[in-house]
C-alpha cells in the first residue's frame, strides 16, 4: 500500500508542477463604448529557450538605413542616456515591433557600450564584467552579445554600434550591430550581431569574430530577475570563444493560447485577440505550454459602455482622440463619454488596418486660416500609426457636423469673398458649394501641413453629404488615400483683389514689430493691424490706406506698447470694394518672466533633429519632455534658456514613427506642449 500512496502522491507532485505558469493580460480590464474595439495581449511566465548552432550570416550594415549610436573614428555618436563611451548606456530605443521576450511584451530596448542589449526603457547598471550565466546581480532582461569591458574612447577607436530594420511586417528583423569592438586595456577585437525577429521573437547573435583572450566574455539571454538564462556553448564568462565565424539562434517556447467565450472575439487563438463585445464580458484565456505541460490562466473583463448621440468635442476646447484598431466592418471613434468623432470603414484598393488616432477639435467658431479661405469651426486630424503602409492606406471617412457651425460660417463666408454652406437640409444649392479639403501629410492647421491638399465636392465620385434629420446632424462619407487634416469650406464667390505674400513679426528692444507683403490689383486697400491677448478679441491698433503703387511695396509698423504676455497679431485687407481678408495669426511674447514654445522644426521630422524654437521673459532652466500618446516619457533633458529667442535641439533620431508630445516643465509656471510626428 505504501508504494501505491507512493506512487498517487508522486503523480500528484507532477501534476503540480504543470500548473506554473503564470497568465497576465495587457491590459488586465477595458471599458469600451458599444461597438468600439479593445486590443488584448496575454502574456506567460516562465518561458525556456533552446539554443542551436546556425551559419554566422550577419546583415552588412552599408545595405540598409542604419541609425548609429557611436563611431569615434568619425566623431559619430548620440548622447548617451547615462555614464560614458566607457562605461554607458542609451535608453528608450524604440523597437519598430513589440516584442516577446521571456514571456513579456516589449517595446523598447537599451544598449549598453559593454556588449548587452537589455529589453525594456532602461536598466540599473551599465557595466556587466564577469557575469556568469544565470546571476541575480544586473543587467537583467538582457540579451548578452558579447557582454565584456568594452570601449569607445579613443580618437583612433574604430568601433561602431549601430542599429537599422529590415523587411516588413509581419515578418521585419530588428538588427544591432557590434563592430570592431575594442577591449579595455586589452588587445584584440571582435564583430558581434544580435537580430530580434517579428511574429517569432526569435533572437540570434552572430558572432564573425573575437580574438581577445585575456577578458572572461558572456553571451546569451537573461530573464528579468537573473534566475534563468540559456547562454552560447563555451561563452559563458570564458575568456577564449572558439568556433567562430558561427551563430546562436534562441527560440522561445510556443505557449498556446486559447480564449473564451468566443462572443465577440476575432479569434479564440493565439496571445492577441481583438474584442468587440455587445455586452459586458468577462474572458478566460488559458495558456499551455506543450514542450513541459505547464497550463495556466487568467480572465479579463471586458466593460461595455452605452454609446452616446453628441458629437465629441466643445467649442474652444482641446483636440479629442481616440486611438484604437479599426474593424474590417467599420468603425464608430468615440470620446471617453462614447461620444462621436467620426466613422472610418476600411475600403478601396488598400484597405486601411491596425492602430488609427482620430482626432477632432472645435474652434470658438469658423476662422480664416492664412489668407484664402474660411474652415468650419469643427476640424479633424485622422492618422493611422502602424505599418502597413499608412501612406497608401483606403478608407471611406464619415465626418460629422451641426448645422449651427455651417451657420457661424455663412455669416463670415461673403467678407472672406466665399459661398455659403447649406442653411439646411433642402439646401441644394448650399450643399454644392460645400468642399471638404484634405491636407496630406502631416500638421496641426493648413498652414503647417507637411503635403499637399486636395478638395472634395459633390462632383467627386463617392462623396455623400447626406443630413441625417435623427441625430440633427450633417454626416459628410468621403473615400480617401492616406490620411491627415480635414476641414469644411466653400467656393470661392470670386477672384480677391488683394492677395498676402507674408504677414510675420518679430521682437527687439521690448518692442513688436509687424511686416508683411501684398500684392494688389485693387486702385485702393486699407490695411488694419489687429492685436489680441486671448487669440478670440481682437482691437484695431494701426490702421493705413495705400494705394496700388504702394499697396504692392512692403509694410514694416511698430508696437512700441504690446500688452503683458502673448500678443496675438493678425492683418486686416479691406479691398475698394468692401471685400475683407484676414492674415495668418503672428504670435510675440511680452513678459519679464516664464517661456512659451513658439515652434517646433521640422515637422514631420525624418532622421534629422528637430529644433524648438523658444521666447523666454528671463533667463531660466526648463525640463524637457518627450512623451508618446500613452503617457509614456521616451526623453527628458534640462537646458539652460537665456531672456529672449531660444532654439534647442531634440535628440529625435531615435524615435520609431509616431506622434509624441513635447512638454516644458519650469517650477514658476504652467507646462508648455507642442506636438512632434517622426516620420
């Protein structure tokens, strides 16, 4: 009987043991509007990888788009995030996919001078000398190169950490490269290469060469508390690697995940799911590993929330987004109270897909934008944000509209030399001179947008302007390729006899001094400078005739008495006969203390850095923070600003496509924000 006990109790210990995993999901609970959508990942801990031997087969660098973080020998190198070329390490290097590492979901990486990548934003160490596979003491959450004492000091150093992708998603590679690595106060050199594989989270490192043997030298993966690591055959803390050129491929266990109930679900297989529940619903997600049997699981609710019939955003309020995968069928984008900010159903040649920040944002009522035309007040900025090919990417957009804001705009439309927008419902005539432009690329109004613009009117196949006599509201379909800005306007009524080259303004001795340039056909213009502290309220400060000899010759006055704080400035044209026309807004600080955030260039910013340009009241010390649509901080610097214009340098070569936000943070005064998109 005892070897029986024996026995159950034995089989009890192993049937223990497959009940280890641990199942988290990201996010762990959602609170969606009927209709909208929510992204789950799940995740499961611990996970093993088995590491075989493949051919050394790097990728050469000079064949693709590298960003490099440090060449000495070509005075190449990009701040670090701490410590040295000796001793350093670069943080928040965005990954252009996420990434599965030891069970965990990342989206970022640091890189150490010493040989190691660690997975995650940062890590607590910068140095790694003499570490043995698997060691508590940091770095953790690593992938080990060739960790070592390694240096990048040196006029004459010839060593170079680079990183580039290559291919496309699903299938893209994510590759840092090591090479001619010099050791510290030791000879010899090496070329190491670690490549992180999309879909599979699949690592290798290629190693092509290291002929230092007098430092012990790591290589290998770490878990994130230093318990489990799979590490390279005789590479673990040993000073002499032979075998090379060879490589290492770590493949992780394939957890199977399964989900249920399937209501609402786009698939009950696999660690992402995207669910779209018409009701509240709680999901059970179980995991299994199938190399060991552990299971394990875990359940997400999953709050539906009514959806509302207002359309989002208030008169003079902030813009409102919302950011969240779009369904094949289509797609209602909501605020937080699940009020409506536009439709977007995937169609056309290229049907859009993944991840779309839908924004709107309401003006205290229509204005003019530069000098030739009047916009609702009601604007949107729609963007998707994840590959595939969001420039080409096809949709039919519905955008919304209260006949109130069409009315604010016919009462501007004849001194702004346009046509009015419908004043309801049987308005035909009013619905053809309706025209929706849309500004490619990227900006924040149709002055600053990256790419050209394109008009839509109801001559253009498969646009719809429909009044829907339910909801009170107008419901504008257009089909589009790629995406950005859109804004209501109407045809012109005629040709302006005056037209603005410039209008702009700049600062000296206390004082604001406004240019501009028109040219004229007109016999006679009056132009009116206007000025105003809250950018709604304007007063005429100067006025001036001139006639068309003269109206055509540049302009230069003087506002020798601005008001405290931001003075907004903005020209009034007043033709012969009685058509009026208003510039672009100039923006001028007049304070003895604090800063404002004047510009940020260029934007869209490529694989250059981008420059704010900055008017402070005094000399002062602002923090600097560039943060991602989550809240996320991917950099943060402090810079000294002295009295007047400032212009400060982003370190912007390292951010992955997207939106970010920049903030400037002082101790006497309100945060400043301006938005940067890195193409």
């Amino acid at each position: 009987m005892k070897i029986i006990y024996l026995a159950i109790a034995f089989a009890c210990t192993v049937n223990c043991c497959f009940s280890q995993l641990t199942v988290t999901t990201n996010p762990s609970g959602a609170s969606v509007c009927a209709g909208n959508s929510v992204t789950i990942t799940a995740s499961a801990v611990p996970v093993s990888y088995t590491a075989s031997v493949i051919a050394n087969n790097p990728y050469d660098p000079f064949n693709f788009s590298t960003t490099v973080l440090v060449d000495q020998l070509n005075s190449i190198f990009e701040p670090l995030s701490t410590g040295n070329l000796d001793d350093g390490r670069w943080d928040n290097i965005t990954l252009p996919f996420s990434f599965r590492f030891f069970g965990n979901v990342f989206n970022s990486v640091n890189i150490s001078t010493n040989g190691w990548v660690g997975l995650g934003s940062t890590n607590t160490t910068t140095t790694g000398l003499g570490v043995t596979l698997p060691n508590a003491a940091a770095p953790n959450n690593v992938i080990h190169a060739i960790t070592s004492d390694l240096t990048f000091t040196g006029a004459s150093n010839p060593a170079v950490i680079q990183y580039f992708e290559v291919g496309v998603s699903p299938n893209r590679k994510f590759v840092i490269d090591y090479s001619n690595l010099t050791f510290f106060s030791a000879s010899g050199t090496a070329n190491v290469q670690i490549i992180l594989y999309e879909t599979t989270n699949v690592i290798e490192i290629h190693t092509a060469n290291s002929s230092n043997t007098s430092l012990p030298k790591a290589q290998g993966i770490e878990n994130s508390n230093g318990t489990v690591a799979t590490v390279s055959s005789g590479r673990n803390n040993t000073t002499n690697w032979t075998g090379m050129p060879n490589a290492y491929r770590f493949t992780p266990d394939n957890i199977n995940f399964t989900w249920s109930p399937a209501t609402g679900l786009n698939t009950t297989t696999g660690p992402t799911v995207i669910a779209t529940p018409a009701s509240t619903t709680t999901y059970t997600v179980n995991a299994l590993n199938p190399s060991n049997g552990q299971t394990g699981s875990t359940t997400v609710t999953v709050t539906v929330n009514a959806a509302s019939y207002v359309l989002a955003g208030t008169a003079g309020g902030p813009q409102i987004c919302q950011n969240i995968t779009v369904s094949p069928s289509g797609t209602n984008y909501r605020d937080g109270n699940c009020n409506l900010i536009a439709n977007i159903t995937p169609a056309g040649a290229a049907p859009v897909s993944n991840s779309i920040n839908t924004c709107v944002q309401v003006d205290t009522g229509a204005n003019k934008k530069g000098t030739t035309s009047l916009y609702v007040a009601r604007k949107y900025d729609i963007e998707p944000l994840l590959n595939p090919y969001p420039a080409t990417s096809t949709a039919n957009v519905t955008l919304y509209y209260l006949q109130s804001e069409f009315n604010n705009f016919n009462t501007k439309a004849s001194d702004s030399n346009q046509k009015a927008l419908p004043t309801g419902p049987a308005d035909a005539t009013g619905i053809s001179n309706l025209v929706l432009r849309q500004f490619h690329g990227t900006g924040t109004n149709p002055l600053n947008y990256s790419g050209p613009s394109e008009d839509f009117t109801t001559a253009t196949s498969g646009f719809i302007v429909i009044w829907n006599a339910t909801r009170s509201w107008w419901e504008i379909t257009v089909p589009v390729t790629a995406f950005s800005g859109f804004y209501i306007t109407s045809k012109p009524l005629g040709t302006l006899a005056t037209s603005l080259e410039y209008f702009k303004g700049t600062r000296a001795d206390n004082k604001n001094i406004l240019s501009w340039k028109a040219n004229c056909t007109a016999a006679q213009v009056t132009f009116e400078i206007e000025r105003s502290i809250d950018a709604v309220h304007y007063t005429v400060i100067t006025s001036l005739q001139a006639n068309q000899a003269r109206c055509s010759q540049p302009f230069e006055i003087v506002d020798n008495n601005p008001s405290a704080g931001v003075n907004y400035y903005r020209l009034k044209t007043i033709d012969a006969d009685g058509k009026i026309t208003y510039s672009n807004i100039v923006t001028l600080l007049n304070k003895t203390t604090g800063f404002e955030i004047l510009s940020i260039s260029p934007n869209p910013v490529a694989n250059e850095k981008a420059v704010l340009k900055i008017n402070t009241g005094e000399k002062c010390q602002v923090n600097f923070v560039i943060s991602d649509f989550t809240g996320r901080i991917i950099q943060n610097n402090t810079v000294q600003l002295i009295a007047g214009i400032n212009q400060v340098s982003l370190n912007t070569k390292l951010l992955a496509p997207g939106i970010y936000m920049v903030t400037g943070y002082t101790n006497a005064e309100k945060p400043k924000t301006i938005r940067l998109v890195k193409q």
